[in-house]
C-alpha cells in the first residue's frame, strides 16, 4: 500500500514535458493570394450557364460595348404577364357567373310577389265593387266605391311597370347569362391547360367575349340599356362576338387536318338541315309568342282601368252596366295577369331566341370552317364532328344520316330542344 502510494505521488508531481509542433510561418513575400472575379468574369460564367451568346449580348454604343437585357427574361416575364392576365378574366368571368345567378334568383322573385300582389289587389278591387252595388248609398257605397276605384288605379300602374320590365324575361336572360359565363370559363380552364403558354390573342378573345355578353344580357333597368321586351322585328340572341373567328386545329396530326371529302358533305348537309328546319321553327316561334305577349301586356291594364271607371260610377242612375265593369272587369285581369307572368310568356319568348341563338352560333361555326380553304387552318373535322353531335344530341352514326339526308327529310336537327 505504502509502495503504491509512493508511485502516485511520483507520477503525479513529476513535470510534465509537452513540445508544440508550429509549421513555419512562410513570408510575406512568398504568399499567393487568391484572384478574386472580376465584373466581367462574373457575367461571362452567367451567360454560359444560359446558354446565351455573347454577341447576342452586347450592342455597340457610343461609349463602346454595354450589355443589353436578356431576351430570355423577356419572355418569360412576357409570359408571365399574358397568364396574370388570362387569371384576371378567369376571376372576373366567375364574379360574374355569381352576379347573374343572385340578380336572376332575385328577378324570379319580383315576378312571383308582383304577380300574386296584383292578383290579391284586383280580386279585392273586384269584390268591394260588388259589395258597393248592393251597399245601398250614403257612406258604406261612398267608401267602397273609392276603394275599388283606387285598388284598380293602383293595379294598373303596378301592371304596366311589371308588362314593361318582364321579371320573368329578365329572369331567363340572367339564367341564360350564367350559364354562357360559366361555358367562357371552362373555355378559358381548358385554353391554359391545351396551351402551356397563353398568348396575347387568347387575352384579347376572351376579353371580347366578356364584352359581348355583358351587351347581350345587360343588368341595369335603364332605358337603352335594357333589351328592348317588345322589339319590332325578332332576331337571334347574339352572344359572341360579331367578327370571323379561325379556330385553328388543336390535334392536327396528319396533312388533312381530319378532314374528308365526306365529311364536307356531312357537314354542309346537317348546315342545311339547321337553316331549313331548326333556326326557322325558334323563329317562327319567337314571333307567335312576341304577338301573344303584346296582347296579353295590353288587355291587362285596359280591363283593371274599365273596371276602376265602371266602380268609380256604381251607385249612379246607370248603375247595372257599371257595376258588370266594376266586377266582371277586375277578375278577368286577374286572368289576363295570370297567363301572361303566371304562364311565364317572356320567358318562354326569351327561350326561344335564345334557342335560335344556339342554332345560329352552331351555323356560323360549320360555316367558318367550310369556307376557309387552307385545310390546315380549319378546326379539325374530327373535333368539330364530335361536338356538333354532342350539341344536337345525336350520335356521330346518327349524324352522318341526318346529313346524307336530302332537302326534303322533315326531321329536325337537334333532339335537346
């Protein structure tokens, strides 16, 4: 124990040697610093890595060479302002698509509340007229006598406003508006997912065609502004724009473009059956039903004004026939009233023209694509086959028949409608 206490104790206070090993402080003079990049070095290494020339670079200036943009850059920040852009329409096009649907839903509403309003008030206009008769005289004929009386003024005056606005036209146009938005922006969705790179032109035709259905289905109330709802002659609706549209082939992947001598035929067959059959039928019909409208817009509040006149004179020495007008009047415009927003007839004329609209449209694309004579320029024939069937309802087989068929053939094109 003592013998390792000794050795410890030994260890322990013995100096410690230890030598440190420095390398050689080399001089001064012998040291090689490090070239630091210059300016130009740095933008020689960049250009490489862009694969850009170097000439292509430079411009000469009066102060000698200067470097120039990066055409490069400048497409790709091109590019990036072209899909900004096309996303701008894109948000605006669905705001819109919303607008329309709550406007549509609220114009719907005004024709049911004004149209159960003025029946209320005519029905009421109509049994105090006949109270009035058998009331006698002294107050209670005074007193029903001017109630009727302003009842029917008041149906009248509210009748005429709602005869000229046509809630429920107005309700259909916002319908129709809606959906033709919601078609712009599934066009636009699918222009940015065909086309890596939208271009300048895809901006412009969209913008154009926002345009033209804010003029086709306005929203204000306004004189000039809102689509006249008895136009002296009946056309189409018209919904694109008014100028000739080269939709060129997405899928052109032989020299004919899908293109075929009978396929022409095909086409210029079903283009006649659309003339003949579908386009003039909507037409015809827009215009019978423009006729009953007017009608039925008019004999309203011509029959609430013979009744206020007829109980306005209830009481008198003549006092049978008034009372037949006081009464008979009112209730057969509540008839009137019922048929014509109850039936719902602007609508159905906006229908129509809007139905003739899709006809025409479908005419004007066929048509577009025959007469360009550049093969390679056209929509591809398979394409615009498919979604002509597609539009009419009809099988690619059962349209290849309808257009074979000869001008004589009574069926019409379009089996949606």
């Amino acid at each position: 124990m003592a013998t390792l206490q000794a050795s410890a104790n030994k260890l322990f206070l013995s100096p410690i040697k230890a030598t440190l090993h420095l390398p050689n402080r080399p001089q001064m003079s012998n040291v090689s610093l490090p070239k630091l990049p210059t300016r130009k070095n740095l933008i020689l290494e960049e250009l490489k890595k862009r694969s850009i020339r170097i000439d292509d670079c430079y411009t000469a200036t009066s102060n000698g060479r200067k470097l120039k943009l990066d055409m490069h850059d400048d497409k790709a920040s091109s590019s990036t302002e072209v899909v900004a852009e096309i996303y701008a329409i894109m948000e605006a096009v669905a705001d819109r698509v919303e607008m329309h649907t709550n406007i549509g839903e609220q114009r719907n509403n005004w024709n049911n509340l004004l149209l159960t309003s003025i029946n209320a008030i005519t029905i009421t206009a109509s049994t105090m007229a006949g109270l009035a008769a058998i009331a006698g005289s002294g107050a209670p004929l005074l007193a029903l006598k001017l109630s009727s009386t302003l009842l029917y003024s008041a149906a009248t005056a509210i009748m005429l406003v709602m005869n000229k606005i046509q809630p429920s036209q107005l309700a259909e146009e916002q319908r129709n508006a809606a959906r033709l938005f919601k078609q712009l922006h599934n066009e636009i969705k699918t222009t940015l997912a065909l086309e890596k790179t939208p271009t300048h032109a895809d901006v412009k035709d969209a913008m154009e065609k926002v345009f033209a259905l804010d003029k086709a289905y306005p929203l204000p109330l306004l004189n000039g502004v809102m689509l006249d709802k008895f136009p002296k002659s009946v056309s189409p609706a018209v919904w694109w724009p008014q100028h000739d549209q080269k939709r060129k082939s997405l899928t052109n992947t032989d020299k004919n473009n899908g293109w075929s001598v009978a396929l022409e035929k095909e086409m210029k067959g079903v283009l006649g059956v659309l003339k003949r059959k579908d386009s003039a039928e909507y037409m015809r019909l827009s215009k019978l039903v423009l006729k009953v409208n007017k009608v039925l817009a008019i004999t309203g509040p011509l029959l609430t004004t013979t009744a206020a006149i007829g109980s306005a004179f209830i009481g008198s020495s003549t006092s049978p026939p008034f009372v037949v007008m006081g009464v008979v009047g009112g209730a057969l415009a509540s008839v009137v009233n019922t048929i014509e927003h109850g039936g719902q007839v602007g609508m159905v004329f906006e229908m129509y023209r809007s139905c003739a609209g899709s006809f025409q449209l479908l005419q004007e694309n066929i048509e577009s694509a025959l007469e360009e004579r550049e093969v390679g320029r056209r929509e591809n024939g398979e394409l615009l086959e498919m979604k002509v069937a597609l539009q009419l309802g009809r099988s690619l087989s059962d349209l290849r028949r309808l257009g074979d068929c000869d001008g004589g053939h009574e069926e019409f094109a379009s089996k949606l409608f």
